[in-house]
C-alpha cells in the first residue's frame, strides 16, 4: 500500500516536469493542429500519446495549456518506475512504509521533440537530476479500501511534503494493487515557468497511477 502512495507522489512529481516540458514544446512544434471540419481523422494522430494496456500498470501525467487545444490533454507516460524498499501488511496498510524511485529519462509523450525538451534544463533537467524519489509514510485508513497518505517527493532538486488518496483495488497475501489520482500545481516543484510569468502549459496537473506493490 505504502508503495502505492509512493508511486503516486513519484509519478505526480515526474507529471509536474513533464506537463511543463509539455506546454513549451508544444509551443514552437504546431505540427499537430486541430483537424479541420471535415477533415480524416487520421491526419490528425501524428503524436499519438501513449496509453497502458487494460490491466496493466502505469504512472502518468496529464498537462492542459493555459489556452486549450483540441489535443488536450497531454498524456506523459512515466515507465520507468521502481519500488526501491517498501515495509507494509497487505492486511493492514496503516503505520507501512515505501520509497519508489522514477527514471525520469524514460518519460514518454508520445513526441520525440517534447520529450528532448521536457528533459532538458528548462525542465526537468536530466542531467543534473536523472531521478525523482519518494517516500511514503504516515499510512491512515480514510474509508474501507480507501487509505490517505504523506508522500516526500524529491525532484529537479526540490523536496516537498504532499498529502495523497489511494484505494486499494486488488489483495493478495504477499501485496495489494493499488489506483490514485491526485492533482498538484508544478509551482511547488520550480518546474516550468515561475509563477506569475508567462508559460504556455497551465499550473495544475494530474497524475495517474495503478501499481502492484509486494512487501518486503
């Protein structure tokens, strides 16, 4: 469970960098226009943004531009994603503890020149900071497979305390799978654009997760 909310923060602190990365690359790349009425839907799919397969596990991040295009939102998936230690019973996730760890070179929306760009220094900054880490803690029963959270994320050099939800959706003896969505602002991260300042990609995101945890 511990590891669930881990990978939620993870995944929510890689999101902010990409949905910043997202709105600028977007930007000078108008390649992906709304299709004209009428026009093949086909044209339109250039970039199409990754999607999990049903069933799968999967970390991502959705972006919307301060000016909404059709294309909207942006999905940034996060596959490289990693339970580095996790200490919880699968019976009773309360008082369980985890730290996930999210490559964030692996992102991938769907745009080869955006993903260049949300991992550059005006992002993400991967060559400085490849990976984002997350430690989960403070583990409380909110409703019956519903649990809250405490959720430390360090990224791009910056640590933040973030409250998050999850509910648990599977249990078995040795873990449980665990389906998030929590929404942030990029702000908290330093990510993007200052706030006040001028920056294609709007402040909130969200981000998505399911994962299989195991104990131990």
């Amino acid at each position: 469970m511990k590891h669930l909310a881990t990978s939620l923060a993870l995944a929510l602190v890689a999101i902010v960098t990409v949905a910043a990365g997202c709105g600028k690359d977007d930007k000078p790349a108008a390649k992906d226009p709304a299709p004209a009425a009428g026009a093949p839907a086909a044209g339109a799919a250039a970039d199409p943004a990754p999607t999990p397969d049903d069933g799968a596990d999967y970390v991502r991040v959705l972006a919307t531009h301060v000016v909404p295009k059709p294309t909207d939102p942006v999905t940034i998936a996060i596959p490289g994603f990693r339970v580095v230690s996790a200490d919880f019973d699968p019976a009773n996730l309360e008082g369980g503890t985890a730290t996930l760890a999210l490559d964030l070179a692996s992102l991938d929306s769907g745009s080869a020149k955006r993903d260049k760009h949300l991992r550059s220094d005006d992002y993400l900054d991967v060559g400085a900071f490849a990976t984002a880490t997350i430690t989960i803690g403070n583990v409380k029963r909110a409703a019956d497979r519903a649990y809250t959270a405490d959720a430390t994320v360090d990224i791009h050099g910056v640590q933040q305390t973030l409250p998050v939800r999850f509910d648990v959706i599977e249990t078995s003896a040795d873990g449980v799978r665990i389906q998030a969505e929590h929404r942030f602002s990029r702000h908290v991260f330093a990510i993007g654009a200052a706030e006040g300042q001028e920056d294609s990609v709007a402040p909130d995101l969200t981000i998505q997760l399911r994962l299989t945890l195991k104990k131990g």
